[in-house]
C-alpha cells in the first residue's frame, strides 16, 4: 500500500510538472510569435467601401497580418478618409506610413515615361498586364519613381477597360470630332483623348453628372462598373466598346518606411499585394458581363462592335505627341506583343 502511495503520488508530480512545463512552452512560443516590433501602413484611395477594390485592400491586408504573425498591419481608409492623393502621396515622399491608389498618369508627373502604360491600347488584357514584369525597361523606370520617395508595390491592379459614353453612336475616331469628353486632367489621359479624336475636358468625378445634364461636356470615357455607380446611364444613353485603356492602378507607400521594414516583411508586402490585386482584376472582369446586362436593362445601348482597329491607329498620335513611341516599343518588344 505504502508503494502505491508512493507510485501515486511521483505520477501526480510527473503529471504537475508535464502540465507546467506544457504550459510554459506554450506561453513561451506565443511569445515568439509575437514580433517585437509592429509595423503599419495606412492605405487609402478614393473609391467607396463597396467597391470591389476595397475588398481586394481587405483581403491584401488580411493574408500580409497572417503571414507576418501580426508584425505588419494594413489599415484600410476608403473614400479619401485621411486626405486628398496629392496630400498624401507628399506625406508619403517624406516618409510617413502612408499608402495610396493611384495610377500610371499620377507617378508620370515624376517619371514621364511610367505614364506610358495608360497609353491608348498600351495593353489589352490582364495576361499582358502580368507580362509587363517581364520588361527591364518599364522596371527600370518605376524604379526612378522611389527616387521621388514613393515605393511602387504592385500594378496588378486593373479596373477593367475604359470605353465612350455619349447620347450618340460612336464608330469611329471621326465620329468624336467635336464632341467635348470628361477625362482626368493629366496629359496621357488629355492627349489620349485628344488623339482617338474627342476634345477632352478634365473634370472631377463627382461633377460629371450634372456636367453632361447642362451640357459642360458631351460624354465620358470610363469603364463600365463607373456607370451605374454613378447612375450616369440617366444622362448618357451610348456605350461605344473602344475599349482604348485598360485602367491600371498602382498601389504605392512612403519609399524610407518600406526601406525600415524588414526583408521579409518587404518581400510578403510586395507578394500578396500582386496577388490580391490579380484577383480582384479577374473578378472584376468577370463582373462587367453582368453591369452591361442590367445598363442594357435598364434603356442603354450598347455599341459593341466599333472600328477598334481605326481607333488603335489614331490613338498612336498620344504616344507622338509625348515622346513616348519609343518607350512604347521597347517594352512591347521585351513582353512579346506587337
């Protein structure tokens, strides 16, 4: 009996000291799992929280926070929360954890030759999109861009292609002859337009509406999901598929608080920010099937069959005016399309 007493209570013991030791490990690499150090970034832009863009920032910042156990956190401000992009993209420049949307035409006002890539038919489909790394040229100028304190992360991100909205037929280059057209204010947009034969006007989003209702402008070259979100189909009753710019977006941050990272951090910020923005494009692309069903719906008419080969052509005259036939050709000839 004495024995028994004796095995029971070294069992006892044993299984204290098993349950601490369990314990402790367990605390120990909690611990471990935790950095010492928490980086954020504060990304923003100006589409509102509904838009599939926000969610693709979302699942961006989710896959980055898992990946770095917590060491790296996204937060996400949509609908120009923290500040207008001209604002922010300075704070950026002087190393404050700020991120932003924005696009080739924006980070061509620093580097002219990146805002060839919103260039009339520069590329015409996401698997273009993904080849652009193939080219050294394009790289070596986005690299020119953290020169100015901005970090280009990703261009995967792609808001489909843009195309005329009028109250008339649009088949030809001709046809736009002039017909004045809302369109950001930077040159390749300006000129772009200008080339496929409109007379662009820069005007803000949000002004569009009542611009086309009082005829300040005659139409606008959007892509299809700005339609409804904008209920533009109430003012303009043609949709002319050219399709003369796939939107791409870039999302970048403050150059020195991405150099303060470390590489691993660096390396995952940069992955899952492709990923996310690839998905998101396809998902978009798929959506525009539908957005079009329901614009036809609701009165639209759909113009899908313009002459795309004669716009290509005169949208070459965009690249000319720029200077940037040569930067067009070379990296066309690095990702194999002609």
């Amino acid at each position: 009996m004495k024995n028994k007493k004796i095995i029971s209570l070294i069992l006892v013991l044993a299984m204290t000291f098993v349950l601490a030791a369990c314990g402790n490990g367990g605390n120990a690499n909690d611990s471990a799992a935790k950095p010492d150090t928490q980086y954020v970034l504060k990304h923003c832009h100006v589409l509102s929280s509904n838009e599939p863009f926000h969610q693709g920032f979302l699942n961006w910042a989710k896959a980055v926070e898992e990946r770095t156990n917590g060491g790296l956190k996204i937060e996400v401000h949509p609908s120009g929360q923290l500040g207008v992009e001209e604002d922010l993209l300075e704070q950026a420049k002087e190393g404050v954890n700020v991120g932003h949307n924005t696009d080739s035409a924006r980070l061509g006002m620093y580097v002219p030759e990146v805002a060839v890539m919103n260039g009339p038919y520069f590329v015409e489909n996401l698997a273009e999109v993904e080849k652009l790394k193939d080219s050294a040229t394009l790289q070596e100028y986005i690299d020119k861009v953290e020169s100015f304190g901005l970090k280009v992360l990703s261009y995967n991100w792609v808001q489909t292609h843009r195309h005329f909205f009028t109250n008339k037929e649009i088949d030809k280059p001709e046809d736009l002859k002039g017909l004045r057209i809302r369109t950001p204010g930077s040159p390749i947009w300006q000129e772009s337009v200008r080339a496929l034969g409109a007379e662009p006007v820069a005007m803000n989003f949000g002004e569009m509406y009542s611009g086309i209702q009082q005829g300040a402008v005659d139409g606008a070259e959007l892509v299809y999901a700005n339609i409804p979100g904008g209920k533009l189909n109430e003012v303009l009753s043609y949709a002319n598929e050219t399709g003369h710019i796939l939107l791409i977006n870039f999302q970048v941050c403050s150059a020195d608080w991405f150099n303060s990272l470390p590489e691993e951090y660096q390396n995952i910020l940069i992955e899952e920010c492709d990923k996310a923005g690839m998905d998101v494009s396809k998902q978009m692309e798929a959506n525009v099937a539908n957005i079009k069903k329901d614009l036809e719906a609701a009165g639209m008419t759909l113009n899908t069959d313009p002459d795309v080969e004669a716009f290509k052509a005169a949208g070459e005259k965009a690249y000319e005016v720029l200077k940037l036939t040569e930067v067009k050709k070379a990296i066309w000839d690095e990702i194999g399309k002609k």
